[in-house]
C-alpha cells in the first residue's frame, strides 16, 4: 500500500420484504450500490428520496472498519421511514476499494491533533 493509500468497503443497499406491505414505491430487489463518494444505480432509475433521506447518515460509516463491538457493524437492516410501510433496506458489503488520499481531498494527511 502507498503512502496515502486507504481502503472503503463497497456497499449494496438492496429492498428486502417484511411481514408487512409495501406502501411507498419500493419493490423487493431493487438496490443502488456505494462505491467511494458516488451512489450507483445499475438497476433502478428512481429510489425514494425519503429512504435515502433515513439511510445516507449510515452509509460513510458502513464503507469504513469499524470496531468489533460497534452496533454499526452488526446491524444493517434499516425501516423506511413510513411507520405504515414494511419495507427494509439491508446494508451490505461487497468489496473494498483502495483509495489515494491526493485523490479525495487537497487537504494534507492527518498528523494528529491540531486543536
Ligand atoms: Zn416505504
């Protein structure tokens, strides 16, 4: 790895059922992936926005190691939104990706704090 090389998981974040129906216009099976910075849709042209509303605060923290014990690691079976509606979004990984730091930012590698 070079010196300002890191790593991201790639994610999928696909519809799964519940016992109860679908009331918003989610069907089972579709899903847009997180590759780096970018949501890619190879399968759907449209994905509620009040979804993506409750799933992106997840999202950078799924791409990254987490601890062991995190709950953020364990859990990734999201709710929509709608407390009517029975679909679920389940957060998965699918791959890691190296990223160059020079890359992503124009900002210097972190040296510790600053503050
Ligand atoms: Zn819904």
């Amino acid at each position: 790895m070079k010196h300002d090389e890191f790593t991201l998981y790639d994610l999928k974040v696909e519809v799964i059922a519940s016992d109860k129906p679908m009331v918003c216009s989610h069907k089972e099976g579709d899903y847009f992936l997180v590759i780096g910075e970018n949501l890619v849709f190879p399968q759907t042209t449209s994905f509620s926005m009040y979804s993506l509303a409750a799933l992106l605060p997840l999202l950078p923290a799924k791409q990254r190691e987490l601890h062991e014990n995190d709950w953020m690691l364990s859990d990734s079976v999201i709710a929509c939104p709608d407390p009517n509606c029975g679909a679920r979004f389940k957060i998965t990984r699918i791959g890691k990706r190296t990223f160059s730091h020079a890359d992503c930012t124009v900002e210097d590698i972190y040296k510790g704090n600053e503050d």
